[in-house]
C-alpha cells in the first residue's frame, strides 16, 4: 500500500482541508495517510468525519512553519515542523512521498536538504501544470526551484517533465518545447540557442522553441525554462486571472441588465473558476528529489489537498525516481 | 504643429483603421499626419472621410513588409518599405515621430537601424503598458528588443520607463521596480540582484523587487526586466487573455441559463474586453530611438491608431528624448 505523508499544518485553513482531503483520498484511492502535525488540532478534525476502516494514522509535529517565515530560516531554526517531520517519513522510507499546501520556498528547502537530489539530477525542479485550450494539462517547469540555470539544468528539467507528463496525464509521448521569444531555433538568449541544440539530440519527442502563449494553446505538453523565468511566468498567471476575474465582477455589478446576466450565468462562472483553478490539477511536484513531493497552493481546499495525495501516489506508483535516473543516466545530458 | 509619420500599411487590415485613425487624430488632436503607404489604396480609404481642413498628406512607399516577413531581412530587402519611409521622415526632421502596427520586429529593426540610439542610450527598449487593478496604467520595459542584458541596460531602461510615465500618464513620481522572484533584495538571479544595488543609487522613486502579479496589482507604475523575460510575460498575457474568454464564451453557451445571462450582461463584457485590450493604451514606444516610434498591435482598429498618434505626438511634445538625455548624462548609470 502507497504511504503519503500529509502535511496537515501547511495551508491557509489549516488542518481543515489537509484533514478532510486526506479522510477522501484514503477513501477513494485506498492510500494510506500519515497526517503530520500538531496532534490534537489534527486529531480535533478527524473526529469530525468518519474514519473506521481508513488507513490513516497521527504523526506528531510540534512546529509548523507560516506563509511568513524565510525559507532557509525555517528550515534551520524550526527542525521539528510538520514540513520536516513529513520530509523526514519519506527520507526513512515510511513513506512513499509527501504533500504540503505551505509556505513553497520552506517546502523546496527542506525537500533539498532533508530527500537530496537523485544522483543523476544536478537541480530539482518545481513543475506547474496548466489547463490549456485543447483540454489538456501543459506543463510548466522549472517555476521557482532553481535561477541562473546552465544548459544541462534545462535538459534534465526536459526529462522529468517529459517522464512527469506521462506519468500524470497519460500521455503516451508528450511533446516537449523551450520557452522562448520567437519559433526559431536562432530566437531567444544564450541559454536558450545552447538548449534548442542539446534538446535535439537526445530522446523526447522535442517540438522546438514556444512562447508565453503556448502555455494554453495546447501544442505542447511539457515547457521548459529556467526558474526565474518560469516563476515570474507562474506569478503573471495568478496576478492577471484575479485581474480578469476582479473586473468580470465589477462588469456584472456595473448595470442593471448585467447583474440579471450574472445571475443566470453564475454556474457558468464557477464552472470556468474551476477549470482556471490549478489546484484542481494536483499541485507542482518537485521532480529529482530522493522520493515524491507534492506542493500545493497555500488556498488549497480539501479538493485540492485530495488531488495532490492522487498526484503524489501516482508518481510513487509510477516509480518516477528510477524512470529519471534511468534516463539521465542513458542519454548524454551532462555537461 | 507636430508631424507624425504613419505607416498605413502596418495592420491586419491595413490601410482601413489606419487611415480612419489618422483623420480621428488630426481632427482631435491637431497634429500634422503624413500617411506612408501605396497611393492607390490609401487614398481611396482617405476618400471615405471628410478631410478639407484637417493637415493630412499622403507620402508614397511602394513597399509592404507584412508580419510573415523575418526582420533582418526585410529591412535589408524591403528598402521601400513603408515602414522604412515612415522611419526616414523621421530621420530627415520631416516628422517628429512615426507609428505603426506593422510586423513588430520589423519595425524594431529598422527604426534601430535608421533612426538610430541617442548617444546616451546603449541599447533602445520596447514599453509595453497594462491596465492595473487600480485603475491605472503600469509599463513593462523591456518587452522584446533585447535579450542577455547588462546591469548598465536595465539602469538605462528604468530612466527611460519612467520619463514615458510620466510624460504620457501624467504621474509625477513614478514608482519603479525591478521584476524579480521575491521582494527581498537577495532574491532574484545574478543580474537582477546588481540592478537593484544600482537602482537605489539613482535618482529614481525606486521600490525595490516586484514580483509577476505586481504587472496588475497597480502598486507600481515602471518595471524593469530584460526583454527575455518581458517578451514572454506580454505573450503570456495575450495567450491567458484569450484563454480566460475563450472558456468563457464556451462557458456562457453552455446551459440555456447562462445564455440567457449572456445576452444580458454582453454589454458588460464588452468593456471589460475593452479595458484589457493594450491597445487603448496607445501601443508601445521604442525608448531611446533618436526620434518618437511607437508601435501598436498588428490587430489595431481606427482608436487604436489614434490613440498610439496621441502618444506619438506626446511624446514629441514633451521632449522625452532630450529628457533622457539629460538623466543618463547626469546620473552615472553607465558600467
């Protein structure tokens, strides 16, 4: 049986939605649940749902780490917070992986230094899927992991996404491009012109350079840019959908006829928020970690938690680790 | 009276909403228009308008780069161009500044090339303006003229970002940032974390980092990012942009209900659609070009091209160029 370690203090809620979304995944996926937290704040929710012949059990945690705290000194200074104690499961191999809807850059830091990067990966990378215009899931990495990445960094990341993809979305040969600022080859930086040639010579289903707008359009599965990049991406993404959606709802209050609009159209709207809502897909992963971690948004809801456990199992069960050191190992991605 | 040099055949449907633009602009704003383009077909749209008393001219240019054309080439090959036409008058002092919503590259290129840097300006910079949350507008420079950017450039590109804020939005202290992956200093790559040491160092309002969402949050009104990372984030905006209405309109055909809500609240979309649309805002300037180039989307309609003639001719008017100048020859903005 698949064991995933729940971090049950991460979110903005929480332990409500971890709680309830670990109770559901148990239930659907038949995974067994370490919940990681403070006890009886944990324990106080589970009673709140029926439990009997679920696989889940309380894993003390004394510490929790807030969207506040600086990464590097959380990680140093609260060595006894949930997101170390979940950390630590996987390191000893009582788990299979890990999710957490916290504070992204304590998560990332403590994975590194607690899992460590797979032999064959020299940067882990946070992946970030997309709803895009086909109905599909693109993907998007490295969004927030790594900056100043070397050509190598990009081709590894190409990899994982690629091996990801499949893994996650069924697809049977996902069609991988570099983010860039025009089509051809001889568009884009220096990292990029370096990539664009590395990309080519080794086994993905490579589609060449894409742009911004290729995150929707559906043409491409898996993207991959550096860190700085990919995060500044992510960010536009969640800044310019509350800024369309801010706007929407200013428009239909504006007049009388658009507010009765709104009021036929509202399960339209909720529709379309969920379909935007990336955390209906599952959470980013860090791909080319020792084990599985899953990170969700700090707004997740016992939804999202549910489809990230669904995500972490997936890639346990996927055996996504070896997949990678297999192929990085067989294919001349090193410098 | 200022001269503004309009490229007529630029657009997806040129020479219609430029023309229409043109005679708009002369009549609101009082400018001098010289409409460059194949006589025939110009003048026959000319002919739909009233123009008596309005200074409209039109100048010939028997060449037409269309936005399948690669730049470099058509620069070279294309010599009589109508954007190449356009950027001569310029160059001669026969106009004070040039529009076009012809291929962007293009006319990147030739203005680079013809019109030239002012002596202080060591690489020109694409501006592209955004609507924000509070109602204002918020530049992103640079959007795609240059990639692998010095320090000493991004310095360059936050002096000239914010005289065209203040000259065309009227702001009198215009709030600076630096796009980066998190407001502390440390945060950022290599590059953005000497550009934020040179910024405080000048005499600019600097705020520090910004992060993606901060392009709408309106809590900003100047960021500064190599044109790399600017180009991706203005085609990541186009492509969630049509994205978002794309599953809205699916959204709102999907049930009886909100159909019936669609025709209600439509007029509410409409200028929802309206206020996001760049083109309102009156295109994006090439900064630190000897002369005014602006350039607009190649879907420019009549008030599109107006409004980039309103920001030509503002531009001229407030002598930016000398005002650049002035800035970087006065602050030790250089390596």
């Amino acid at each position: 049986m698949i064991t995933i370690a729940v971090d049950a203090m991460g979110g903005d809620q929480a332990p409500r939605p971890e709680v309830e979304g670990s109770v559901l995944a148990a239930r659907e996926f038949g995974v067994r649940i370490l919940l990681v937290g403070q006890p009886a704040a944990v324990r106080a929710e589970l009673a709140k749902h029926a439990t009997p012949n679920l696989a889940i059990e309380v894993v003390p945690a004394s510490e929790v780490i807030t969207m506040e705290d600086h990464p590097a000194q959380a990680f140093r200074r609260k060595k006894d917070s949930s997101v170390h104690v979940a950390a630590r499961l996987v390191q000893e191999g009582k788990a299979d992986g890990m999710i957490s809807a916290g504070n992204t850059g304590a998560v990332m830091t403590v994975a590194r230094f607690l899992l460590g990067a797979l032999s064959s990966v020299d940067r882990v990378a946070l992946a970030a899927p997309f709803p895009n215009a086909k109905g599909g899931v693109s993907v998007l990495l490295d969004v927030g992991a790594n900056v100043d990445s070397k050509p190598e960094h990009l081709v590894q990341f190409a990899v994982m996404g690629e091996i990801y993809h499949r893994a996650v979305f069924g697809s049977r040969r996902p069609r991988v491009g570099l983010l860039s600022i025009g089509e051809e080859e001889s568009k884009g930086n220096e990292l990029t012109r370096e990539v664009n040639n590395r990309l080519k010579k080794i086994p993905v289903h490579f589609v060449g350079n894409v742009e911004g707008g290729d995150l929707f359009s559906g043409d491409v599965d898996v993207i991959v840019c550096d860190g700085f990049v990919g995060n500044i991406a992510l960010k536009i993404c969640e800044g310019l959908a509350l800024q369309i959606f801010g706007l929407l709802k200013k428009a239909l209050k504006s007049t009388l006829s658009a507010q009765l609009g709104y009021l036929f159209s509202r399960g339209a709207f909720k529709g379309l928020r969920k379909h935007i809502d990336y955390t209906e897909y599952g959470g980013a992963p860090l791909l080319g970690v020792r084990g599985v971690c899953v990170i969700g948004h700090g707004r997740s809801n016992a939804n999202a938690i549910k489809n990230a456990i669904r995500v972490a199992a997936g890639l346990a069960r996927a055996r996504i680790n070896e997949k990678i050191e297999q192929e990085l190992t067989g294919t001349a991605v090193h410098a």
